[in-house]
C-alpha cells in the first residue's frame, strides 16, 4: 500500500483528524451534482490517464489545493442546455462551499467552476 493520498490534517485537544483530499473532491463532486442543470463533471486529462491507468476516481473533474489552512477548489462541470452559465456557476460555487464548509469544519477560499460541455436532451 505505497500510494501517494494527499490528507489536510486538523489538530484539536483530543488528537488530530486526517481528512482525505479525495473525500474533500467525493463532497465536491456531490454538492454540484445536487444543483440543477448540472448534468455530470467533466473529465480533464489528468483523470482521464488515471482511468487509463486503472486508476477510478469517482470525483473525476475535481482538483482540491490546500493553501494556508483553507481550501481551493476547482472542477469542471457539464452543464444542460437551457440554463444560464453565470447564475449556475455561482450556485454551484454556493453549494460546493456549503457542503465542504458543513462537512469538514475547513475554509473554503476559492471555488474555480469550468464549463467543459453542454448536454442536450434527446429528441423525442
């Protein structure tokens, strides 16, 4: 078990608490998947090698960065036709740091949300 997990450590009185950056993108993945007129993430290159290597990341489309203590988020997003890119991109932003923010107790500094495709619905 040699594989490289990148973790944000917490310390409180009792001990320390270790938080996966791959839980950290699973919650991301879900709160912007709950906004409606998102239809799936968007894959970038570096998961779609990972899946080529075997390796299955169920938040592809997600990069977390800690900096100072907060957390920078970004992720690529597929979008249905119809809905207005600015007012989906700020909701998505809104539930994506409501939901890291509730769930883990971290700071949320920045939410990076890319629009890498629109899905159509099928014709009738």
């Amino acid at each position: 078990m040699s594989e490289n997990k990148e973790y944000v450590s917490r310390s409180d009185e009792l001990g320390n608490i270790h938080i996966s950056e791959e839980v950290l993108a699973a919650i991301t993945a879900a709160a912007a998947l709950e906004v409606e007129g998102v239809s799936g993430l968007a894959a970038n290159l570096g998961s779609d090698i990972a899946e080529l290597l075997g390796k299955k990341n169920l938040a592809k489309g997600v990069h977390v960065k800690m900096e100072d203590d907060k957390v920078e988020i970004e992720l690529s997003v597929l979008m249905s036709y119809g809905h207005t890119i600015p007012e989906m991109g700020k909701a998505i932003q809104d539930n994506v740091k409501s939901a890291v923010e509730s769930m883990t107790g971290l700071e949320v500094s920045a939410i990076n949300v890319n629009v890498g495709g629109i899905t159509f619905p099928p014709k009738a």
